[in-house]
C-alpha cells in the first residue's frame, strides 16, 4: 500500500478532494451562515429571514449585517417545538394521576 506522501495528484483531484472533505466537515461548524441554516432545515433562504424577523429562532447578528446561527441552538429550537401525538396525549389523559403533565403536551 502506498503511503499518501507518494502520490501525486493533479489539481483537479486535490481540489475535489478539499471539496469533498470540506462537505463532510461542514456539519462539525458550530456557527452557520443563512444558506447553510437553509439547508439544514430543509427551508427557503425567504423562509428562514421571515422566522428570523419574527424572532422565532434564535440568531446572532455581529455588526448588524451577516446573520448566523448556533447549530447547538438550532437544534435545542427544534427540540423544544416537538408536538404531541394524539396516542400520546390520550395516554398522558387516560392515566388517573395527576393531570398537570396535560400542561406539557399541549
């Protein structure tokens, strides 16, 4: 087997290489631009400036110019948006203690 000292790449390769690399390092970033935020989401560019105007999730915005986001966060804002199934709502119902964990599912 060679070692990869010994091989020679073209240009093309050792940029498609950098590319490839760079696409599977891209979820590790802890801060992502809008495209990115898009992406991750599933969501248009449009969609994602309308949430962030509403202050429905949470962005950084340095100097007043490029939004970011905190991946960490992101992902804590979808957790927290989880929305019951009915099977389990009526579980949480059917049980005889105390109902107050209603609260939660709704």
């Amino acid at each position: 087997m060679e070692n990869i000292q010994d091989i020679d790449f073209t240009k093309e390769q050792a940029q498609r290489i950098l590319e490839e690399w760079a696409e599977i390092l891209k979820p590790l970033k802890d801060f992502m631009t809008v495209d990115e935020i898009a992406e991750y989401l599933g969501l248009s560019k449009s969609t994602v400036y309308k949430i962030t105007s509403k202050r429905e999730i949470p962005f950084y915005n340095p100097g007043g110019k490029k939004i970011y986001f905190k991946r960490s966060e992101v992902d804590t804002w979808i957790e927290t948006s989880r929305i019951a199934p009915d099977s389990e709502i009526m579980e949480q119902y059917d049980q005889p203690t105390n109902n107050s964990n209603l609260k939660k599912l709704w």
